[in-house]
C-alpha cells in the first residue's frame, strides 16, 4: 500500500509539518500556520516532495480565455468544412453503389453490426486494490525460503547471532533473512552479528512487515512494542522441540544450536511443516527467541500453542517444500506431530501406530517459548516522589521537546487498545524513543496493558501523551535520547 509519511517545510512559511497516510502516493494539505494549498507526494527513492498549488489570477485566466476563443474559432472552421466535404463524397459513393448493387439497399436496416456495437459499453470501473491473501503470503515466504535452501543447501537459522541464550535478547529472527525490502532497499540493511533490538539495527527492525500479517488479523504490534510477526517456524514436538539435536526424532527444521540442510529432512519437504500461522503471543518478527514455537497440546487449531489463522476450523500451513497444505479441526493430532518433525521415519496414516520420540514436557509446561518474567522484589522503602534521574543537557531536551511539540491534523483511536501499543504509534509519529521507566513500571506492571483511547484534531504529540496518561496517573520525563514514562509524584 502507499504511504506518504515523513517530516518537512512548508515552502510558503517554512513550517515544520508532519503527514502519515496510506493508500496513495500524493495528498493535498493546507498549511495550519500560513493556509497555503500544499501539494505532498512520496517519489520513487522515497523522498518528500512538497509543491505550493499557483493561486488563482483572473487577468492571465482572461487573456487565456481570449486567444483560446480566436484558436477554437479557426479550429471550428475548418472540422466544419471537412465535414462538409467528407458527407457530400459519401452521399455520392453510396448513391453510385446503390445504383450498382440495388440488391443491397433496404437489407435488415434495423440490426446493428454486432462488430460495431460489442464495444460500446459504459465507463468501466477501476480495478479493486488486489487484497493478498494469508495463504498468498505463506506461499511468496516459501518461494523467497526455497530460493535461500537452493542458494545454500540449508534453510535459515532460526536466530542469526549464534550467541543464544535461552530468555535473554538475542540475534535476528530466521524471518528476517528472506525479507524483500533487503533486496531492493540496502539502506536497511542490518547488522547481522548484532541483538536484534540493539540500536543500530532499530531502523530496521521498526518497519511492519505486511509479508508476515494476516490480513485478518487486527493487531499488528507485538507485547514488546514492535511490529509484530503473524507467522512463527516449527521446531518440533515437545517444549525442548528447539534444543535437540537435528537428528533427533521430535526435531523440526528450526531450533538453536542446529543448522537443517535439505538431506537432514529424512521425511521429505513435502511432508514436513515449515511455518505456521498465530492468533495470540505476538512479539516482534525479527526476535530470534519468539520466531520459532513447537507443537506440545491439543487441539493444534486455535489451541494452546496459539496456531491459527482466525478461522474455527481450518488452517493453512507452509511446508518445507514451498507448498501450503491445508489443514482441519479434524485431521488426527498425530498428523500434526508427525509433520512438525522432519526425521520421525513415520507415515502420515492415522491408522498406524508411533509417536515421533517421547516429550520430556509436563503439563504445566503446555507453552513453548514462554517469556521468563523477572521476579519482582518488594521495594525495602517506599518514597512518594519518583527518584531522580541523570539530568539532560538543554539543547538535548530543547530538540526534544520541539519534536513532541509536532502537531497532528487528525488521530482516532476509539477501539480500546493496549497503552503500550498506542505509545508504539506516537513513538513513530515523534520520532523520539518512548520507554517505560523499569525501575518504576517493570515489565509485569498490568499499567503497560491498560487499555486506552485517544481521539483528537490538531493536538501536538505532547498533548496526546498527556491525555492518555494523566487518568493513569503517569507523566513524561525526558532522559537522555528518549522520554520515559514515571509514575507521577503522589502527596
């Protein structure tokens, strides 16, 4: 879809003005501080474009309309007597070829030449936006998959930095190798040795990948506030599916500490399950440690390990192939198992009898990938003021303050959502990273997933903040690069 977004100057007053819309490459503003009609485009090396539309001059309109009148004049001259002397040729053609082939005069004169009449038809109407389906979108990621398997002998690695380490952040996800705006964008290109939310890989790892969205699907930005991934690989069967060796008989295609060529799918890559579809426990594609999830309870549709596609019944899956096979409420679960491994050596006939290797799992560990939340240790001594953090210089904060200062024509969200999600949209919209103090707010506060709305026109960004936090009693403090989100002092 077409997006036109991104900060510039009015060229009439030189105004910093700020646009985010989609679907379409231009839009016409009028400038809230000098009321000039701007015309905005993004051009093809995704730049800002920025013209002003001429003002309206009735004396050139005028002295326009008066040579225009002397040249339609000329022109009606002469179409009138060629006319003229095309119609009186005709009369004496068809008059001559009457008398010649009188035969042919009066023949069915009320049919119309079907040849003459098929095409005159009204106005058409345009093409509809194509609309990609989900199970387009797994199949384009197995053709870009496929074409890595063919390049290199083996399937990408399900997190880029070999450096993991079990509930700690670490490198890029397998998603982010077969990603398509690497090949046409090397400005995103990232630093593949580095944590996949380290610094210099943000400008990277913030873009939404709509490859990997549902389309019908709603949220699109994952519990750790970035855009988030639809799509997860399989690692096997059982919760320690991504720790085993690749030769194991519970081991799927992705897992750490193992590299999958296509001779170690004993099974077959028509046979094995590549990637699947999510409803629930988004996280952000490029998260090497929540990209892959394994098959450990049923029902396997829309059950605990969260595959799905929205539909009750059905889901699609993406093979090792490159092929998407469809899959039912009814297919027997040990179809399903026997698919997400790629070396289990067993058939896929219900009829017959085998497991792929026993799960060392027990049922309380049901979740594959769950986050290890930090335990929360009681404060010792509780204060009524926040504590007080490393001062910011005044050009830092000036900088800063201007861009939350931005004022945004229109922002509706009246859909009840998430805060740390809608904190996600004006991070973008600022420009400015936006955190949660975690000394004050922690990872499990509930506060971070207080749903809110948020409606308003010509409201700078500061003031949106302001009012989806004061009910909420927190506030903004600026802190070095970015503005964290405290608890507001209390009496």
């Amino acid at each position: 879809m077409a997006i036109v977004a991104g900060e510039f100057l009015c060229p009439n007053c030189a105004a910093r003005l700020r646009i985010h819309q989609s679907g379409q490459k231009q839009t016409e503003i009028d400038c809230p501080e000098c009321a000039a009609h701007l015309l905005v485009e993004m051009t093809a090396e995704h730049q800002i474009s920025v013209m002003t539309r001429p003002e309206f001059d009735g004396t050139v309109l005028v002295a326009s309309l008066h040579r225009f009148s002397i040249s339609v004049a000329i022109v009606l001259i002469l179409i009138t007597c060629t006319t003229l002397f095309f119609i009186i040729d005709f009369d004496s053609n068809e008059q001559k070829s009457s008398e010649e082939n009188p035969e042919i005069v009066n023949q069915n004169p009320s049919v119309a030449d079907p040849e003459l009449t098929s095409n005159a038809v009204g106005p058409v109407a345009p093409a509809a936006p194509e609309k990609i389906s989900f199970e387009d979108r797994l199949q384009r990621l197995g053709i870009r998959i496929n074409e890595y398997r063919l390049n290199t002998g083996q399937f990408p690695t399900a997190g880029w930095n070999p450096n993991h380490e079990p509930g700690k952040p670490t490198g890029l996800s397998w998603l982010a190798g077969p990603d398509p705006e690497l090949e046409a964008f090397s400005k995103y290109a990232p630093n593949w040795n580095a944590d996949w939310n380290s610094p210099v890989n943000d400008r990277f790892v913030r873009r939404s990948r709509s490859d990997l969205l549902n389309p019908e699907l709603k949220t699109v930005v994952g519990s750790d506030r970035y855009p988030a991934s639809h799509i997860v690989g399989i690692s096997g069967v059982g919760v320690d599916a991504a720790e085993l060796p690749k030769d194991h008989p519970r081991a799927g295609i992705f897992g750490w500490n193992r590299v999958t060529r296509t001779e170690d799918v004993k099974d077959g890559l028509s046979n094995t399950w590549l990637a699947s579809g999510i409803t629930e426990r988004f996280s952000s594609w490029a998260n090497a440690s929540q990209s892959i999830r394994a098959v450990t309870a049923e029902p396997y549709i829309n059950g605990p390990d969260g595959f799905g596609t929205g539909s009750p019944e059905r889901m699609p899956i993406l093979m090792a192939d490159g092929s998407v096979r469809e899959m039912s409420v009814k297919t027997a679960p040990t179809i399903f198992r026997r698919l997400a491994a790629m070396a289990d050596s067993l058939p896929l006939d219900p009829e017959v009898a085998g497991e792929p290797g026993k799960s060392t799992s027990t049922p309380s560990d049901s979740l594959t990938n769950k986050p290890i939340m930090p335990e929360v240790v009681p404060s010792e001594q509780t204060t009524s003021s926040p504590p007080p953090l490393k001062t910011v210089s005044p050009e830092v904060q000036q900088a800063m303050l201007e861009k939350f200062n931005q004022k945004v024509i229109s922002f509706e969200l009246n859909q009840p959502t998430p805060l740390n999600e809608v904190l996600v949209e004006l991070e973008a919209l600022a420009g400015v990273t936006i955190d949660f103090d975690e000394e004050q707010i922690p990872q499990t506060d509930p506060l971070r997933i207080e749903p809110v709305t948020l409606s308003g026109k010509m409201l700078s960004i500061a003031e949106m903040l302001d009012q989806i936090l004061s009910p909420l009693n927190l506030i903004t403090t600026p802190a070095n690069d970015r503005m964290l989100i405290r608890r507001a002092t209390t009496h």
